[in-house]
C-alpha cells in the first residue's frame, strides 16, 4: 500500500531506533552472567529503501562500531570500550486490507568487545507486528511478539532469553513542507524470561524530530523514556535516553549512520545505577 507522505517512511524506522537500547545503555536486569538484553540490543539504525514499503520481502546487513564510555554499567565511568556489532536481518511485509499490516522480522547479531572480550554475545530475535492505521494523519496501534535469545561466546553459555508481548501506537506529524517531522510513540511490553530475574513490565515513551536536510541527508533528535518493573523481586528502573543520528543514503541500497547518546539509568539496585554516553558509526545494506 504505497503511502503519500513524504515524511512518513522515516516514521518507523526512526521509531524502531528509538525502541532498541544502545548496548552499552542497558538498563533492564543483571542475569547471572551480568548482561541483559537491553545491553545487548542493537541500535539497529535501518533505513527503509526506495519501494521498501511496497515490497512484501526485504533483507538487510549492517555492521556498526559503538564506542561506550561505560561498557560495564556500574557507577564508576572507569570501562570505556569500543564494541564491533554486525546485524543481520530479514523480513517480510504482507498488507492486510487497506488499513492493517502484518509484519514479520528475524535478526541474527554479534556484539564482540575490544578491552570485555568476556562479554562478547551472540544473539537471536523474531519480531511479529500487526499494526492498524486506519487513516493517514491518524496515529498507528500496533500489537506483537518478539521472542528472543542471547548466549555468551566466551563461557558459551545462555546469557538470557524471553518471550515478549507488546503493544503500542506512534504518531508522526510533518511539516515545513514535508521536509521536517515531529514523531513520538508509546509501548507496553511484557517479557516473560529465562532467568527469572529478567521477567518484567516496560513502559517506553519517545518523542522527537526528524529533518530531512538534503534528499539523502536525514537527521533526527529524540528523547526516551523508559521504565522497567521486574516481577520476580524488587526492582524497578527508570531509564532516560538522549539521542541524535544522521542517516546518509550513498546509494538506492547503501546507508551510512552516525550516532550519538546519552543514558541516565535510575535504579533500586545500585549496580544498575549508571550513566553513559556512547558514539557510533555504521554502514547498512539493504536489499
């Protein structure tokens, strides 16, 4: 279903971004390895080709270096790092009438460590989304599930896995004749995970802005909230996450992307307390 807004594709993706933790910002839970999944997470900053939302498959490879200023999480700032992070992911799109969409994405990644090389991970993920949009300035609802699993290279060992239920809706309002667009978006999600400790309720709120300043220079700046109560015992996280990235198209299928954030996680476990701010640089292929 071709879309008339020229700002529009940069919706999803932009908000897909946003939805992923960087992996040196994690602030979900420790496992028993002391990773989580919001660590291990990539950034995954992938840009819809031309036609990309009128064609039902796609595929995509990305490889991106993330430096971290605090790549162990804990509040003494002394682990900076720089972490390799290839990502693989295919997927497939498939119009259901004229207002949903159902969508299905697997994603293969490695996060290896420069100076942590015992934190190095593998990880798979599936993500189902059906979404409703009824009209075309309406805001979007979605709903989905994303099991997942991530294992340590290094001890090769599980490190942790979950099934999560999600729901949400975004909404993305262009203007500055269609160069510009403000975005912002909320999601529950509900993980039931293995170990335990990792079962919990999230809550994530986003707004930002995204501008297109040349036809194949995008930027965005947005802020997220989020907030993480975990089930099994007493903890609860409050997360804020500042972040800016530009996407350059060298190609119809090759992109560029350099971003920067900043994390402030609050948390009933002072472990988990921390800040961090990180830079990356990558380069995605998508066909």
């Amino acid at each position: 279903m071709a879309n008339t807004n020229p700002m529009r594709r940069y919706l999803l993706p932009v908000l897909g971004l946003i939805g992923m933790a960087v992996p040196a910002f994690a602030g979900e839970s420790l496992s028993a390895s002391g990773m989580t999944k919001g660590q291990i997470e990539d950034l995954g900053e992938i840009v819809e080709a031309e036609g990309g939302v009128a064609s039902k498959f796609r595929a995509s490879v990305n490889v991106k270096g993330d430096y971290t200023t605090n790549a162990l999480l804990t509040g003494r700032h002394d682990s900076n790092d720089f972490i390799f992070l290839p990502v693989v992911e295919v997927g497939y799109t498939q119009p259901l009438g004229p207002y949903f969409t159902f969508d299905i994405a697997g994603k293969g990644e490695l996060g290896l460590y420069g100076n942590n090389g015992e934190r190095d991970f593998v990880g798979y993920s599936v993500k189902t989304t059906l979404d409703w949009h009824p009209k075309q300035n309406a805001p979007r609802l979605y709903v989905g599930l994303e099991p997942y699993r991530y294992d340590s290279i290094d001890l090769g060992e599980l490190i942790s896995q979950a099934i999560g239920f999600y729901a949400g809706t975004d909404y993305g309002y262009a203007f500055n004749n269609g160069h510009s667009l403000f975005f912002t978006g909320y999601t529950f999600a509900a993980y039931i995970a293995d170990p335990s400790s990792d079962t919990r309720n999230q809550h994530r709120i986003v707004i930002g802005v995204s501008h297109q300043f040349r036809d194949k220079l995008t930027g965005s700046l947005f802020y997220a909230w989020q907030y993480s109560d975990f089930t099994h015992f007493d903890r609860h996280d409050s997360k804020h996450l500042i972040g800016l990235n530009l996407i350059y198209q060298f190609q119809p299928n090759w992109f560029g992307t350099l971003s920067g954030s900043f994390a402030d996680n609050d948390s009933d476990i002072n472990t988990a307390t921390y800040q961090a701010a990180g830079a990356s640089i990558g380069v995605t292929y998508q066909f």
